[in-house]
C-alpha cells in the first residue's frame, strides 16, 4: 500500500463554528444471527464527532463496524442504545429530515445497468426531487468532473468499473447534499480510477466546502484526510489527525535492502513470522519496510535481518495502525497472519505438503528460473501463452499477448479497469475460450481439453463464488464433490482445510453470514479442496483491510514454496511487489512483463510499483512506447 500515488492534500479540515457535521455519544448496534440466535455487537459504545467542511476517513480491519456506522448516519438504522446527531438533527427520530440534507453512496451502488449513464442520472434527479430548472448546469458539472462526457449514451453494464464508481458518485451529488458519505468508494478499481475519484472528492471538499466521511481500506487515502477514526470491533481506538495516529510509530519504521540470494518476500516473511522483534513487514520497491518492536533486542533483529542493510524510514498512517492492531490483538503476529499454515495437500496433485509459514525463509521461497527478458524457462512452464486473442464481436479485448509461468511462480496480471486482465485470466482459467492462438495450462490445450485442465486448478472469483445460503460445510461439500471428491477423501480434506484456514466452529454458519475475512478463508479453502496445480485469484483482497492482506499473503507465501502455481490480478499495487514476475495490460496490449524491479525500470526507474504502472499505462495512451 505504501507504493501508491498519493492523492491529492487534503483541506486543513479543522471544525468550524457550526460545530460537527456529526456527533455520535456511547452508540451501541446489536443484530441477532437467525442461523446461531446469537446476538452480535456491530458497535460499543462508540464515541465521535466529523467535523464540518473537512474529509474524515473510518479506518479498521473486516468487522470493526465502519459500514454500520455510515448506515447509522444514513438514517437506514437506528442505534441499539446511544444517540447520533447528523447535521444538528437526532437521526435515530427525524431519519428522513437528514436523508434530505445528505447523500450516501454503499459499496453496492445501484446502478441500473440497462440504462445509460444520463437515464440513471435523469432517475436520480426524479427520485430526488431535483427540479428541471437546475437540472442541465449541475449534469454538465458531474459529468465534467467525473469525465463521463462522452459517455452519455453508453449503457452502464457496458462501463468499466472505474467508470460505475463515477458513475455512482454523480448520482449521490444530483442532489447537491451538505454531508457526503461514501462506503469503500475506491474498493476494486485501477490506481488511475482510483486516483480520479479521489480527485473529485477532494474538489468537493476544497471548493464547495462539502463534508465527506469515507470508510476505506487504502491506508494512504485516509493519510490525506483531515481527521481519521480507527475502529476496531466496534470500539473506537483512536480518533485525530493522521500525524497523531502515526506519532505512536516514530523511530520504529526502518526500509531494509535483502543481501544477495535473498528475495524481498523472503526477507518480509522472516520478519513478520517473528512476533517478539517485528510488528510489521510489507515489501516495497524491492526493499522491505518493517516496524521493530520498542523493546526489540538488537542482536535478535540484526539476526532476523540476516545481513540486510537498513535505514530509518518516516512513520506513516498505516504503520501506525497496525501498531494499535497488533497491541490490540496480543502482538501475535503468526498468529494473526493465520499463522501461515497451508492445507495438508494443498501442494501440487499428490503432494501431502503441511507448510508452515515460519519454515518460508530464503533458502525454501521459489523463485522462478528466469532468462533475459523476465521469462520462466520454458521446460519449467506450467503456463504457455503464444499469441492469445480473444474478440467479442467487432471488439478485441486481448491482442496477440505472449508469456509463460513456472511451477511454483507468483505471477500477477495487472491493468486498468477495461483493460483485457480480466478476459485473459478467464481464458487462462478455462472460462472462456480463445478466439485464436496458443494457450496450456498444466500440460493441457485448453483450445482442446478446457475440462481437463479445470480438474488441475483452483478458483478463486473476485466475490468468492460461494452460496450464500449454503452453510460453511454444506459449500465445502458442494464444491468438494464438483471437484471429484467423494466419501473418506472428502470428509478428510474438509476437516483439513477447516482446521488450517481456522474455521472450525463456523461449519453451520451461512456464508453469507460470514464477516469478510472469514469469506476469504472459505473461497481459498473452497479452492484448494482438490489439490490443485495451479491457483487462480481475482482480486481476492479486493476491499480487505491491511491485516487482512498480511494474513492473505503469507498464506500465499506458503504455497508457492510448496510449489503451487499462483495466478492473481490485483489492483493493490504492493501486492504486485510479492510476486515473481507481472504483466501490465491495458486496451488488450501486454505492456510490460518481468519481475517487478524490471518493471520498474522500464517505467524509467520508479521508486514503487503504483508510480511505475500508472507511467506505464499513461505512457502508451499518450501514444509513447512502453
């Protein structure tokens, strides 16, 4: 998270004399689980006040209750107990005299996708009463603003996502509202979505003096807030400006250079499995930043390092949030990575491989034989693309793209939203055929034998695939029997994988009933039931908190080095820094391939990933070489 571009500064963002635009005192949400009768407490006494005409951003891991509070200040619930005032008004007595005065835009935005972008305009304005007479100066200013000109007539089904969050956002300002709140707003779009939607925003803030409350999992955007809440299960453990919440991390950040032979993912797994010297470890730019404990013994540290050059590094939001996590959570960092263990079996077919995360150092991590140009040697491939196409009509979504992937790689697909990532990685998941060229996966011609080659990966979608209504064992063994196991083999691989992805306990909950991060364990348990070869991700951290994704990468970690071929798209461009090699992708081109540091120089030397892919991609549609 730490590569990204930051958004634009924030407004100084201070309250005015109008006093908070939100105030909330003791507030308390319980909601009974019909399938347990178990009551749970979403909030806990939560205390807190926005201020007015500033940006304020609602920070914590999956489950710590940022959503039920905006739901709260939305007036589409009221408190178990406490009191919450929106604009000066009891929102819990009065909902529908604040629902006038704001607007709220949910994760799940309802666009009507059979409509074009001015029908869905035009049925917001009706819905909201905006009168005709505004009507045509305030469309023309949200489709400047969000650069959706163009676009008028296009059906929104028919955009990309970076577009529909546009989309979505005009829709909630046709209304013209004093407080704005917006749900993970930037979740599952491309850093330049992301960057241009934060752009508009920050507008609002600066220009109209518009107050935004914002929940969000990217840690840099709630840095150039004016004030951030961190929440966690339902508690509120700080609240104040970014530079107070990271003070807590002054003097404990450090970016560390991996000796020779030494991966940076090696390096950061060293480092976050030892829970007595280290907080926290990411890899950045091919470095590894890591935050040492206060009362971290030197000589310890400095043999955890191996050799390893470091230096001191700034303290920033997130590093100072995951402090408060792990102090929070007992300081167990293994253990709140799911202590990196891997399913038994869950390595190439055959393979009875129990890993745990702790044994992933330098010498086991896989990295993949590479020749020149960033390729995998070819007798190493599992994965062979030559030439791959795929149009849709008159459309081409894929363009003569070539690349392969070795046994045990960690091979990401990068690229804007719309840009052929999501096209390619069906393809190669044997969800969509080819128009033309040469695809195989695990010795198998898709074009010939797509059936075969599923038996031999698994699948992860972007949202999980599961059966809501099915229980956590009943999609088990759904997806277990799809995959070919029956009786002893399945009851033995389920009781592994609900062990290993800890969610023994959860059997008769509906997984739609699961928090986030639980979801996620049971789409990769999901996935690895079968043993496969090779592992396709989509987004699978897409809107997951910063704990969320450590646990989800030494997760990840652990499986390549026991061979397990990983294929994952990702918009989080730190996630790009974990794998071996990346592609860029943009208009159906393959822009860039090699290992992220190959990627990085190609992008004329970039300090981090998200600098790199957005000069890259900028770079091309500039019409320059990439």
């Amino acid at each position: 998270m730490n590569t990204r571009a930051a958004p634009p500064a924030a407004a100084p963002g201070v309250p005015g004399a109008r006093g908070p635009a939100m105030s909330g005192t003791g507030l308390h949400k319980r909601f009974l689980v019909k399938e347990t009768r178990r009551t749970v407490e979403a909030l806990r006494g939560v205390s807190l006040a926005v201020p007015a005409g500033a940006l304020t951003a609602l920070v914590g891991p999956d489950g710590a209750g940022k959503t039920t509070l905006l739901r709260l200040a939305a007036g589409l619930m009221a408190p178990s107990a406490g009191q919450l005032e929106v604009l000066g008004i009891d929102v819990a007595r009065q909902p529908q005299r604040v629902q006038d005065r704001i607007s709220y835009l949910p994760q799940r935005f309802g666009l009507y996708e059979d409509l074009s972008v001015q029908e869905n305009l035009d049925l917001y304005a009706d819905l909201h009463g905006v009168p005709a007479a505004v009507r045509r100066a305030r469309f023309e200013r949200l489709l400047r603003m969000t650069d959706l000109q163009r676009f008028t007539s296009r059906l929104a089904g028919q955009l990309s996502g970076g577009m529909k969050q546009k989309l979505g956002l005009a829709c909630t300002l046709v209304r013209s509202p004093e407080l704005l709140l917006l749900d993970e707003p930037t979740a599952g779009v491309d850093p330049l979505s992301r960057r241009e939607l934060w752009s508009i925003v920050q507008q609002l803030v600066d220009e109209q003096g518009l107050t935004v409350v914002v929940s969000t999992s990217y840690l840099d955007e709630a840095e150039r807030c004016a004030h951030v809440c961190v929440l966690h299960e339902g508690r509120v453990l700080a609240s104040g400006t970014p530079e107070s919440i990271r003070s807590g991390a002054h003097g404990l950040c450090h970016m560390a250079t991996p000796p020779a032979g030494m991966s940076a993912r090696a390096l950061q797994a060293r480092l976050l499995d030892a829970g007595e010297s280290v907080v926290d470890a990411v890899p950045e730019g091919g470095k590894v930043r890591y935050i040492a404990r206060r009362d971290a013994a030197p000589q310890a540290l400095a043999g955890l390092l191996d050799g390893a050059a470091t230096v001191p590094a700034e303290a920033r939001l997130e590093d100072g949030f995951m402090l408060m996590l792990r102090q929070q959570t007992g300081g167990d960092t293994a253990s709140q990575n799911g202590g990196g263990l891997l399913p038994a079996g869950a390595g190439p077919a055959g393979s009875t491989a129990s890993v745990n995360a702790a044994s992933v150092n330098a010498a086991s991590v896989n990295t993949a034989p590479a020749i020149g140009d960033g390729s995998p040697a070819a007798d190493g491939a599992v994965i062979e693309v030559r030439d791959l196409v795929r149009k849709f009509g008159d459309f081409t979504a894929v363009s003569s793209t070539s690349f392969s992937v070795a046994r045990g790689e960690i091979f990401g697909l990068l690229g804007p939203n719309g840009a052929g990532k999501t096209t390619t990685f069906r393809m190669l998941c044997g969800l969509l055929p080819a128009s033309s060229g040469f695809l195989q996966v695990a010795g198998v011609n898709l074009r010939h034998a797509r059936a075969a080659a599923r038996r031999k990966v698994g699948y992860v979608a972007q949202k999980f695939s599961l059966y809501g209504n099915l229980t956590v064992a009943e999609n088990l063994k759904f997806f277990g029997e799809a995959y070919g196991l029956h009786g002893e083999r399945l009851r033995l691989r389920t009781g592994e994988v609900l062990a290993q992805f800890q969610l023994a306990g959860q059997e008769d909950m509906a997984s739609g009933q699961l928090p986030g991060g639980f979801r996620q364990r049971l789409a990769m348990a999901v996935g690895l039931l079968h043993s496969p070869e090779i592992l396709f991700l989509d987004e699978p951290t897409s809107g997951a908190d910063p704990l969320a994704r450590r646990e989800f990468w030494r997760r990840i970690t652990a499986l390549a080095a026991a061979g397990v071929t990983v294929v994952i798209t990702t918009h989080f461009m730190e996630e790009a820094e974990y794998c071996d090699r990346i592609v860029i992708q943009d208009a159906g081109k393959l822009l860039a391939i090699g290992t992220p540091q190959q990627v990085r120089e190609q992008a004329g030397g970039a300090a981090g990933m998200e600098q790199a892919f957005i000069g890259i991609v900028e770079r091309n549609r500039q019409g320059g070489q990439p």
